[in-house]
C-alpha cells in the first residue's frame, strides 16, 4: 500500500510508473526486512527512482509522507490507522 500526504496530487488519479520514478521515495533501511521486499517488488520494476531518505521505522516514515517529503510504500496494517482517516472522509 503506498502511502502519501493526506492532499497530495498523488490522489487525484492515476500513478504512472514515470511518476513514481521521478518521485523523491522514504524507504526503510535495507539491513531491514521490509526495506529489501520494497527494493525487491517494487523498485526493481522502475527504470530508475529517487532516493529521498532512509529511516530506521514506520512511524518516521509515516511522518515523512505526512509532511510530503516524499512518497513510501507500507503495508496496510501499518497504515490502518491513516486508511480509516480516508474512508470516513469519503
């Protein structure tokens, strides 16, 4: 699940994959388990990616998108919390 700043553009439509290659990306560490299966499943499917930061944990994560530094993928259960904000704004 990627996760980004709750009014970014990001959910206006559609995410090519140009986009997410030229967009800044907050990673996990990856001597860390959750960093190598993004690295593997997502990032090895773009051409190329920005690096924007890696952080050690998913709460600093979280705050990095929140504040728009960048985009992140995270699982739904780490972002559960963020996913319940959304639906009842609908």
């Amino acid at each position: 699940m990627s996760s980004h700043a709750p009014n970014s553009a990001w959910l206006q439509g559609e995410v090519t994959l140009d986009a997410l290659a030229k967009a800044p990306w907050i990673l996990r560490e990856k001597a860390r388990v959750p960093g190598k299966i993004v690295d593997y499943l997502l990032l090895s499917h773009l051409p190329q990616f920005q690096m924007g930061m890696e952080l050690g944990n998913s709460e600093a994560i979280k705050h990095a998108v929140r504040h728009d530094l960048g985009i992140s993928c995270l699982s739904r259960r780490v972002i559960a919390e963020q996913l319940e904000q959304v639906h009842w704004l609908k």
